[in-house]
C-alpha cells in the first residue's frame, strides 16, 4: 500500500479521490487551504494539513515529512468565467504555484505525479470526439494555467525521472454512491447541481443559455463522468506511471444536451426543472465529448455508472441528504 499526498483534497474531485484511495488501502494526507474544500469530506483516519501552496515554506515541509508514493493535485482556481475576469490570478495562483510544487516534488525525490488538468485545454475543438493529441489551444486563463503544469511535468519527466499523469476531466459530475460525499460549491456552477436545485424550489428557474446551437435540440452537448469513477482512474493512473508518464482524456465518450440533462433531472426527481431560455454565453462550444479509449486500452478503467439518470440519482440524493451542503 501507498502514502500519499492530496492537494486540494478536501474539495468535490479531491475528497472522492482520497476515499477511493482509503477504500483500497492507502495512506492519503491531503493539504488544502478550504477556501473551496470541506473538512468534512474527509474520513476521520485522514490527516489533514491546513496550508496554502503560495507558501513555499509549508509545501516543502509537508513533503519533507516522510517518505510518499506520489502526489495528487487537485489544488486549483476553477471558474473559466472568472478566470476570463482576473487571468493574472489564475496563471499565478494555479500556474506558478503549482510549478513550484513540482519543482518541491522533484527536489524531495517524489517519485510520482498526478495532475488534475482540464478539457477547456481544447478550446472550441474542430474533432469530436476529442483525443488526447488533438490541437491544443486553452479556451481561458484556467485552461493555460494547466498547460504550464502539463509543459512543466513534461520536463520535469525528460530532466528529473518524475513520473506524470495528466488528466483531462470534462464534467465530473454526481456523488459517492454510498451518500458519504457529494458536491457543495459556493457558488455552484456546475449544471447538475444546478437543475436539481431548481426542481426543489431551491433556486429561481434556471438560464438555459442558447437555444440555437447546431444540436439536436438546440442546446449545447457535454460529456458527464461520475466522479467516482473519475477518483478510480486516478488510481489506475498511478499504476501505469512505473516506467514513463501518461495523458489520458477522461471521458464518457457520449454527450447530452441541456435540455436531456434537465429531462434527466425530471424523471429521477418527479419534479417539473423551471427554465428559461437566455442568450448564449462566449466561447461555448456546441459539443464537447472526448474519447477515453487510450485510458481504457492502457489502464483498464470501465465507468461504473455511464448512464446520465443514474449520475444525476447519485447526485440527488446527496442534495436531498444534504441540503446545506457539508454544513449541515
């Protein structure tokens, strides 16, 4: 079994990680600032280090303290929005920041690196579905602060030995199946979340941003991946980075639209979702859908819950359960 650290594992990906990788055994230390993570997310066997990554100081000792099998990164800015608003942030915080912890990992002889990277590295694609090799061009800030990561593991792999896995989420999406975690953001931007709040009168009607995309029903196409099964490819990532580093798209390999997505909420809920049709956003692509065959055919990951109902179950019953979030 391994010890590792978790940066950013109090947050919604992080923690689903952390117990995937408790679950199987593992030692995981997670250090996070909870501006966006929750200490309650976390299994009382977890230690959790309070600390921020713009502190060198902190991060150095951390890793000094022992030996780890690798390291996990989750630790980052993550509204595109927001970073279109305040770009300087965003390549500072989660570009050099994070540099900086790579550069820490290769001094303290960390043996492994895994990199929560993004698909907003692809821009507006001209290929669907998306491969890793297709052209990258970030559509944000946020999308070339993971680029600088993912440029500098490239050379901290080429130079130092240290071992990477870059992995391009799209949407993560649902809760632990069991009702231990779930999403709590704030605020919350993810659509998911933010139909199902609506089917409970928990929110006014939701923005349906666009009606007129070349979809089928007008409305734009993502690609949901429960986020359990994006924590267990996390873990199978890990096991492939022994003799060279991976990238891997992680996908479902399907897409659904707004409209299904809130057609989803419906059935699983019983409820009617109010929305209303609002002008489009800037720079959303009509479709975003990756393939996760190289992850399948290297890592043997299988989703476990492929189908968009029983995502958006997973993640109603958490917000039923939960309806202050972590704080309840």
């Amino acid at each position: 079994m391994g010890r590792y650290l978790v940066t950013g594992g109090a947050g919604y990906v992080g923690s689903h990680t952390v117990l995937a990788l408790t679950d199987a055994g593992h030692e995981a230390v997670v250090f996070d600032n909870l501006r966006q993570g929750h200490a309650q997310a976390l299994g009382p066997d977890v230690r959790l280090v309070v600390g921020d990554l713009a502190d060198p100081a902190s991060v150095d000792a951390i890793l000094a303290d022992g030996k780890w099998d690798g390291v996990l990164h989750f630790a980052a800015l993550s509204l595109v929005g927001e970073s279109m608003r305040e770009p300087y942030r965003y390549l500072l915080e989660n570009g050099v920041n994070g540099i900086r912890l790579i550069e820490a990992c290769v001094r303290r002889g960390v043996p492994r690196f895994v990199l929560s990277s993004t698909a907003n590295l692809f821009g507006t694609p001209t290929r669907i579905p998306i491969l890793e090799d297709s052209g990258i061009d970030p559509g944000s800030p946020y999308g070339e602060s993971k680029l600088m990561l993912e440029r500098t593991l490239h050379w901290a792999d080429r130079i130092h030995g240290l071992r990477s896995a870059c992995l391009r989420y799209f949407n993560a999406a649902g809760a632990d199946p069991g009702g231990r975690l779930g999403e709590d953001h704030d605020p919350e931007t993810h659509l998911i979340p933010l139909v199902i709040d609506a089917a409970l009168g928990r929110r006014p009607a939701l923005q349906v941003f666009g009606n007129d995309y070349p979809t089928l029903d007008g409305t734009c196409i993502r690609d949901y991946v429960h986020v359990a099964d994006l924590a267990q490819a996390h873990l199978l990532a890990l096991d492939c980075l022994t003799d060279r580093s991976v990238c891997f798209n992680l996908g479902n390999g399907q897409g659904h639209s707004v409209l299904e997505v809130i057609a989803a909420v419906e059935h699983v809920s019983g409820r009617p979702v109010p929305y209303n049709i609002a002008p489009r956003r800037a720079g959303d692509p009509p479709v975003l859908v990756a393939s996760s065959a190289r992850i399948r055919a290297e890592a043997g990951w299988t989703p476990h819950f492929p189908d968009l109902q029983d995502i958006v179950r997973t993640a109603f019953d958490w917000r039923v359960s939960h309806p202050h979030g972590y704080a309840a």
